[in-house]
C-alpha cells in the first residue's frame, strides 16, 4: 500500500495559491484513479484508490500547511505504511516555476509543511514530488509570496505541473524505481 500526500491548506481562500500545488496534484492523483476524496480521518480529507490491485491512499491534511506533519504521522500509523511507501507532494520556492524535481529524501529546504512533516513522523527518508513555484519577476517576502494567488498567465503552466507532479506520484507508487521516475519527470 502507498500514501501519497498533497501538502496545502484547506480553506477555499487558499485554493489557488502557491502553497496549494500539493493540494492540485493529490486532487490530479485521485482523478487519474476514479477517486473521491469522501473520508475525514487523522486530520486529513482522504480518498482512496487502486493500482494493479495495489491500494493507493491520497492524503489532503486538513491542519493547515505548517502543522501538516500531526496529520502525516497519524496517516502513517492508521495505515501501517513503511517511510517507503510514503510520496509527499508540495510546492518549493526554491525551484523554477512549473519545474517539478523527485527526490527519494532529503531535507525540508525552506518549507514549513515539510518541517513540520519531518519533526513529527522522526525521518526524512522518504519520496517527495516538488513543484517548483519561484517567478523571478514577482519579488515579495517569501510568506506573502507563498499565500498569493497563481497569475492568471501562469495558471496553465501550473495545471501542467501539477499533473506532472500526480503521474510522478502515482509511477512511484506503482513501484517504479525511483531513479527512472526522477529521470522522467525531473526538470
């Protein structure tokens, strides 16, 4: 079974900011599967899916991005999943906009969410799907910057992205080699 976790903020103030790509790419995830998120559990909007029999759970925490990790660790626990069998998806300032990176592990960078994902669940050895969102002509301090709105322009680079972000996800929860997932769809 994998866990797949898109990191954003529930209110639909928040809907189409930076901070929610995490949320687009799991709804992109559970769409490609026939999905509906339905269930609240473990602080998070849940739906569920299946992949060559295999279950696929999508995750949208409902704790608001900097406390997302409360949510990952009770997720983790419910479903016994293994730092393996965890993909977490978000948005990363430190990127191009639209670029999307896959990374088997690593730190949380700049990233709140991810702080907060690391701090609770104790590793950080697990797949993240990054979405880049950095736009060099937009300067504001990063806070502000996160929190605001996609440009209209940009919003059919984002979808792009975001559906890009869901395909990595779900080919590594496919079991595909992480490896040849990053060679596909990083840059």
């Amino acid at each position: 079974m994998y866990l797949i976790v898109g990191l954003g903020n529930p209110e639909k103030k928040y809907e189409r900011t930076f901070h929610n790509m995490g949320f687009l790419a799991a709804a992109d995830c559970a769409e490609r599967l026939n999905a509906k998120f339905k269930k609240k559990e473990c602080e998070a909007s849940i739906a569920e899916g299946y992949v060559g029999g295999e279950k696929i759970v999508i995750a949208r925490p409902m704790t608001y991005m900097n406390a997302s990790g409360r949510a990952v660790k009770q997720l983790l626990a419910k479903y016994k999943v293994s730092p393996e069998e965890l993909v977490v998806i978000y948005d990363d300032y430190d990127l191009p906009k639209g670029h999307v990176r896959i990374r088997p592990n690593g730190s949380a960078g700049t990233h709140n969410g991810m702080r907060s994902v690391i701090a609770e669940i104790g590793f950080s050895d697990f797949a993240r799907v990054r979405i880049g969102i950095r736009d060099p002509e937009v300067e504001a301090p990063l806070i502000d910057y996160v929190l605001s709105e996609v440009r209209k322009e940009d919003y059919a680079l984002f979808t792009e992205a975001c559906n890009r972000a869901a395909e990595a996800a779900l080919s590594l929860a496919k079991g595909e080699d992480v490896g040849l997932v990053m060679t596909k769809y990083n840059g």
